[in-house]
C-alpha cells in the first residue's frame, strides 16, 4: 500500500475511533462481557471462554484501528520528507 493510501487509511480509522457512539458501544459491550465472565459459574467454562474471547476481540480490533492511526503519522511524515527532497 502506497504511503497516500496509508494515510487515508489512518484517517478514515481515526475517525472511527473517536467516533462518540461507537466508544460507547464498545464500552458497554465490554462491560457485558467482563460481566458474564465475572458472574459465570465455577463449572460454566465454555461461557466464561466465550466472554473472554469477545472481550479480546474488541481489544484486538481497537488496537488494529490503533495501528492505522499510528502508520498514517509514519506515512504522512515520510511524504513531508519526499516533498523537501
């Protein structure tokens, strides 16, 4: 992917992270989650794993988000460096 591309990219994740809505669904499914696993019975492993495995998944997908971010500034700077040669 070309370093325009990476930037748009970064963009268009940086507004889905601070994106208000979706944080606060994020959160609230976090919060279910983390509930389910507390609240599971000693025996119940199969939905404690599940709860736990949603829980990664949106901690996984927000860092990926994250990462995007974070390779558009590397992006968008390697372009100001090409633009003063």
């Amino acid at each position: 992917m070309d370093k325009r591309n990476r930037v748009q990219r970064g963009k268009d994740a940086e507004r889905v992270v601070m994106d208000p809505v979706l944080l606060e669904a994020f959160a609230a499914l976090e919060q279910q989650y983390t509930d389910e696993w507390k609240s599971s019975k000693v025996d119940d492993m199969v939905n404690r794993e599940q709860a736990y495995a949603r829980v990664t998944a949106l901690t996984d997908l927000m860092r990926q988000l994250q990462s995007y971010v974070d390779d558009a500034k590397i992006a968008n700077k390697q372009l100001e460096r090409d633009q003063k040669l």
